[in-house]
C-alpha cells in the first residue's frame, strides 16, 4: 500500500494542471492506465476560447456557450470559466506554451462553429493539445510522482462514506493500493464506446463508471457531442478534421460539388456542431457521400501539419470524405464549482466530469478550457484544506467471491461499439434505445459489478465499465423524451419547454457488495 496526499487518476490537461498547480509540500501520485504523453487530450487539435480580441468580450463568450449549450448550462460556471479564460492564457504565456502568433507578433485568433468572435487560440496550427501538454509536463515538480499502465478498478471508501483510495492492476497481473485523503478522477471522456470516434483508444469512460459504482452521482449522460467531421475512408473513421478547417474557409460539398449546409443554417459550414452532424448523418445515410473540400484554404499544410498529414497517410486530397463520430460527452460525474464530487473526498475534473459548463451541447474549444480553469480551482481547493485523515487499511474491501469468473458472457468492445452507434448515435429513437437497453441486460451487467473485480483480468474489467457507461448513457437517452443539442430523437425532434429545467441523474443506491461487506 502506498500513501499519499492526493491521488489524480489519468495524466490528459486536467490531470497535469492541477497536479502542477498543487502547493509544492502535497505528495501528488499521477496513476495513469497508459503512458503519459499518450491521453486523449494529446490528440487535441482545436484550441483554448479566451475572449481576449479587442473587439470581444468574455461576456460574448459566455452568451456563445449558453446558446450552444441549449440554455440547460450552469450558469454560474458558464461565466466562472469564460471570465477565467483571458488569464488562463496569459499564465501559459508566460510559461512559454508555444501559440501560434501573427507577423506583429500577437496571439492568432482563430473562429470556429457557433463563436461569435473570433477566440480560439491554438499551438502548433493543429496541435495545442501536444503544445499545453508540453508546457506542463515541463512544470512539473519532484513532488510529482506519475505511475504509468497501472489500472485503477476501484474506489475506496470508508464506514464514512468518505473516499480514501483506489485498488488498481499494475504491470504483470499485481493487484495495488494506494491511499490519500482527496482522490481525483481526471479520466477524461468515453468516445471508444462509439464505432466512429476522434477519440484516442484510452477514452473508454472507466472513471465514470468508478464514481458510480462507488455511489457517485452521474449527470447528462444522454448529451454526447458528434463531430461533424472524421476523415472517412472505406467504411472506418481515420481521425478528426479540425472544425478550425471549416473556419478557414473549407465547404462541406456532395458528390456533385453541391454545398451541403447552404439552406440548412445561416451560419452554413459553421453551425453548430450537432446541426452539421446530423445533415452530413442524414446523406449518409441515403447512401450518399459527403465530402470537405480543403480547396478554399490558404497553406493548408502549413496552418493544419496534423490534419494534412493524416490526409497524405489516405492518400486523400483537396475533397476529404467525411462521417461525424462521438467526439464529447457533455454529461459526467456532477461536480460543484470546486470539482468536489457528492462522495466525500472524491473530486472529478476534465472531460469526466460534469461542471454544467456545456449544457446540452459544448461549445468548440471550451474543453481544454474547462481543464485548465477546473485544474487550477481544484488545486486552489485541496491546497487549502488543512484536514488530515488517519487511514485504516482495514476498511480496503477484502471481498472474495466464488464467481465463476468466464469472458463468455460478455460481448467484444467491438460489439459495444458497433451496436452504440447504431442505437445511442446522432439519431436516436424510443425503440433503438430500449432495444440497446435489452442488449445490454442481456449481459447481466449488474451480476458482473458485485463480483469482487480482483478476479477479472483487466480486458473483462473494461468490458463491464465500458458496458456501465453505456447503459448510463442508453438509460439517460431513453429517459429525455425530447431533442436538445447533442442530444437528439426523431420521435421528439424537438426540444421542449418542460425539459428546460429537468436534469437527469443516476445514483446507485445499492453499492458495490465489498463495500457493503467492509462495513459489517
Ligand atoms: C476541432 O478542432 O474541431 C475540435 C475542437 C473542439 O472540439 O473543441
């Protein structure tokens, strides 16, 4: 077992923010599943929003979030982040993160879909996730420890119900424990539940389905944002094409050269993303195909080095077939505007969580905001806490079960994937979605999640987290009889006034057995 003062679960933006933003004295353990360069959030393509243009305002950036968002956003965090955002920049300035300037040398501001403003601030043309993740890792202080490929499968809670630690599979099978009085979930987002994803192979939502078994309460699963445009090439998305491309001036256009969105939304290839998405989704599936034709885009190779550069590996040029694919889950972990959890020393950040910045659709490169903003705030939080907690080791779950423990009955993630964008995707119906909810009952979900999961391997482990999501997700589509931003159903294709003010929750009121059996 191994102590410390905090635990941050996953190494993407938030994960590294707050862990440099802790005070220097914390002992901060960084666990993550993976390498440590290897998070979603290195794949990050779009920028930081900052209404830091001499014609903008942070006020127009918080009106641009409520719209996208479909006005079900907190409002109070709404203006938080987007009043932090010129400051946010300002710190990563000065410690040198590489954006991308102008000849007289000021920031560029890029425009994406749904911004009033032109505010997006990127590094490395298409690459700021890399450049902010650079930045930070070169921050990070020897009270920083990062574990890497270390597995966490579950939270630890005491009599309390107080969070105070997490059992994970290390290298070669072991099983490990490590302690802290605030443990932090910054495991980022879930599009791998989806066939077509921008999302790197680690974003399989595992933290919410930690958080949830552990008693947690989940939020907005139904809300998950599909980027309008992957490079698709024969029949498999390849990676994301920036939105910034479209900002540049790139057209969505048909096999005729027809341009797609002239008619459908006044802002045309800059709509908003869940409008563009479905569109593009609806000629797909008439059996057409769609197309992005880069042609209009001045440098295009020199403004977007990652974009072109998965271009040339598909040999594909100037008309890029496009598909859209899970891109962002809007819905989370609830967390107030500290990133506290409603478990006791639980705290959730990043892409994970859900602060109510988003509402019902994200607003393009508000994320990498939000992780910087919440990192910031969480460290600010826990660094002023003075309580110190005694561990019992004895309260760790000891629990052994004589589960026939057999891979049989459980589906392959390729399934998972295959059968969510069929019935959870762009467009949903009552019908897909309880047919997905008999799908995944027919897993018996609930059996698996009260085994003790020492005794699965760690593939079994994420098949049952990534089938929890799922359900979360699929209950929480079902549940919305309306259509709001990412969120949509073409039997309630509209949103509804009485919807404004309703907020869907999961908690699990009958936790996982080891916790129930450490308590007797
Ligand atoms: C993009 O570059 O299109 C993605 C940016 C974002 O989702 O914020």
């Amino acid at each position: 077992m191994r102590e410390s003062n905090v635990i941050i679960v996953g190494s993407g933006i938030a994960a590294l923010q707050l862990a440099v933003q802790l005070p220097r004295h914390l002992n901060v353990i960084v666990i993550t599943k993976s390498r440590m360069k290897e998070s979603n959030s290195s794949l990050a393509q779009g920028g930081i929003a900052a209404a830091i243009g001499s014609k903008d305002n942070p006020c127009f950036h918080y009106a641009d979030t409520l719209e996208a968002g479909r006005n079900i956003n907190n409002k109070m965090t709404v203006r938080h982040v987007t009043s932090k955002a010129p400051k946010i920049i300002q710190e990563l300035t000065e410690f040198r993160c590489r954006f991308d300037r102008e000849n007289n040398n000021k920031i560029q501001l890029g425009k994406e879909g749904a911004h009033s403003h032109s505010r997006i601030i990127h590094g490395g043309g298409d690459q700021t996730g890399a450049a902010i993740i650079e930045c930070l890792v070169k921050r990070m202080g020897p009270n920083i420890h990062v574990l890497e490929e270390e597995c966490v499968y579950e939270l630890l809670i005491n009599r309390e119900g107080r969070c105070f630690g997490v059992n994970t599979f290390g290298k070669n099978s072991e099983l490990h424990t490590f302690v802290a009085p605030h443990v932090v979930l910054a495991t980022g987002g879930c599009g791998q539940l989806y066939r077509f994803t921008s999302n790197s192979r680690l974003a399989t939502g595992e933290g919410i389905a930690l958080a949830y078994w552990a008693g947690a309460k989940i939020k907005d699963m139904e809300f998950i944002q599909f980027h309008p445009t992957l490079l698709f090439n024969e029949g498999q998305a390849h990676g994301l094409i920036s939105e910034a491309v479209r900002g540049e001036g790139a057209r969505l256009v048909d096999e005729g050269g027809k341009y797609l969105m002239d008619g459908i939304h006044p802002l045309r290839d800059l709509a908003p993303r869940h409008i563009v998405a479905q569109a593009i989704y609806h000629k797909l599936h008439e059996g057409k195909s769609i197309y992005l034709d880069v042609r209009p885009v001045s440098n295009f190779e020199k403004r977007f080095p990652a974009v072109s550069e998965l271009c040339r590996k598909n040999q594909l040029y100037e008309r890029i077939p496009v598909a859209p694919g899970c891109h962002f889950l809007m819905g989370g972990i609830e967390t107030d505007l500290e990133g506290k959890t409603s478990i006791a020393g639980l705290y959730a950040i990043g892409e994970a969580a859900c602060t109510g910045l988003h509402g019902a659709n994200r607003l393009a490169s508000n994320s990498l905001l939000e992780a910087l903003v919440f990192g910031k705030r969480l460290a600010q939080y826990i660094g002023n806490q003075k309580t110190v907690i005694k561990f019992n080791t004895s309260q760790a779950p000891k629990v052994k079960t004589a589960w026939e423990i057999s891979s049989l009955s459980l589906p392959k993630i390729k399934d998972i994937q295959f059968q969510m964008m069929q019935n959870v995707g762009i467009v949903r119906t009552g019908a897909s979605l309880r047919q997905q909810l008999e799908w995944i009952d027919s897993f018996e979900l609930k059996k698996w999640v009260n085994i003790d999961f020492a005794n699965l391997t760690e593939k079994q482990w994420q098949i049952i987290s990534m089938l929890q999501v799922c359900y979360l997700i699929t209950r929480g589509a079902l549940d919305r009889t309306e259509s709001r931003g990412g969120h949509y159903r073409s039997d309630f294709p509209l949103e509804s006034e009485k919807w404004l003010d309703k907020r869907i929750t999961h908690l699990r009121i009958e936790r996982r057995k080891s916790y129930e059996q450490s308590k007797a």
